[in-house]
C-alpha cells in the first residue's frame, strides 16, 4: 500500500491530501520494515523506484514528500520496541535458505522429477519437515515437478515481456506513465 499512497500523493491536487497519503505510504514503509523481511523491504523500494525518479524532478514535492514520510516513519517505528531484536534480521543477508533449497532439490525434485508430489499422498511431508521454500518457482516443482515447472516458467516470461512492452509504450497509453511503470516494477 505504501507505493500507492506514495503515487496519490504526488499525483494530488491538493496540499491537504498529498500530507495524508505521504503519510500513509511513511506508516505502511515503517509496518513493512517492522516485519524484519528482506523481501517485503526490497520490494517496496523496487516499486518506488520510479516514483523516486520522478520526484527528482520535482524538488517541493520532494521535500515535502521526505519531511512527511520520515517523520511518519520515525512515529511508526516508535511504537515497534519489542521488535528490535527482528529488526537486526536485516542488518546482514545470511539467510538458511540455500540449505532448504538444497534438500528441496535433492528429495523429491530428485526421486520424482515429471510430477513432483502431484499425485502422492505425502505432499507436506518435505515441506513440515524443511520449511518454507521461500521460492514460488521451486514450490511449484516440489508439488508439480516440470510437467507444472515449464507453463509457470512460459508464463512469467511473457509476462515479463508484456510488462516491458508496455512500459517501453507507455507514453501512447491513455493512463499515466508513472502509473504505469510502477505496475512494471510490481510485475518485477
């Protein structure tokens, strides 16, 4: 939500509404940094991206935009004392995520290549026991094998295809270009 607000506060009109959305995206950055995920974080500032971009050129917007967010931010991560010790999660990027990638890769994917789990009746058995694969592409070959691998692949390359089709076309489309290449950097 924090890349949204952030957009309808550079696209408003209005003074009043640009502070409540600036706002906003401040309280829904500080919620996402209180999480401790490395990915949420990323994400969010991948989407933002443009945005920032574009504020670069727009320097009272800017300033506005910085003073709103930061003392929202700072509000927000007040509150989240007891989440100090999950907060140093992100201080470093040692994650135990090669490991289970690897056991993920080495049971099943290994014994039963074609389908995965599709038709067995242990399909939570790697999962209880290696956890959370943290990888969509690599959970899809784990219960499908390739024969569920291969469309999922098929399928986010044309639609990283479309996405960049669009964006590079996105001045001869009716909505706003900024809008636009923030659903881009979503699809990312």
């Amino acid at each position: 939500a924090a890349p949204v607000c952030f957009y309808q506060g550079i696209r408003s009109p209005r003074l009043l509404v640009k502070t409540i959305m600036f706002g906003t995206a401040g309280v829904g950055l500080a919620l996402a940094v209180l999480t401790a995920s490395r990915s949420t974080v990323i994400t969010i500032l991948l989407v933002m991206l443009p945005l920032f971009l574009y504020l670069s050129r727009r320097p009272a917007v800017t300033g506005l935009a910085i003073v709103v967010v930061l003392g929202a931010l700072s509000w927000a991560i007040s509150f989240g004392d007891e989440y100090a010790t999950k907060l140093d999660r992100l201080e470093s990027l040692e994650t135990d995520r090669p490991d289970t990638f690897v056991s993920y890769l080495t049971t099943v994917v290994k014994e039963r290549p074609l389908v995965g789990l599709l038709f067995s009746e242990d399909q939570a058995v790697l999962y209880e026991s290696a956890g959370n694969p943290h990888n969509a592409y690599l959970y899809v070959l784990y219960l499908g094998g390739v024969s569920l691998f291969f469309p999922i692949i098929a399928m986010a390359i044309y639609t990283g295809y479309c996405g960049f089709y669009t964006c590079r076309h996105r001045m001869r489309l009716d909505n706003d270009p900024l809008l636009i290449s923030m659903l881009v950097a979503y699809m990312a």
